[in-house]
C-alpha cells in the first residue's frame, strides 16, 4: 500500500479469484481502512457501483 498510498490514490481494489471475494480500502487521512463486506456498494467519488 505504500506506492499507492505516496501517489494520492483514495480507495484500492482486489478481486481475489480464490475466494471470489471484493476486498475495498478506502483512504483516511494518511492510513487506508478496509471496507465492510457489502452486497451493495455505491462510491460517490468516481460513480462505480458494485452489486453482489
């Protein structure tokens, strides 16, 4: 996360193909905090949406 995190990126994405899970960090302050597991994401920043 440090690279990201030294160029100004707000929020990160993985699709882990193993698990077939959506795994989100969005950024606060200077730190990144792992989003909850949601059927239903919305993010107002960039418009992407995401449903399960």
């Amino acid at each position: 996360m440090q690279t990201i995190s030294k160029h100004g990126v707000q929020e990160y994405y993985f699709y882990d193909l193993d698990t077939n899970k959506l795994l989100i960090w969005m950024r606060e302050g200077e730190h990144f905090r792992e989003m909850e597991n949601s059927n239903n994401l919305a993010n107002s920043t960039n418009g992407y949406s995401f449903y399960a």
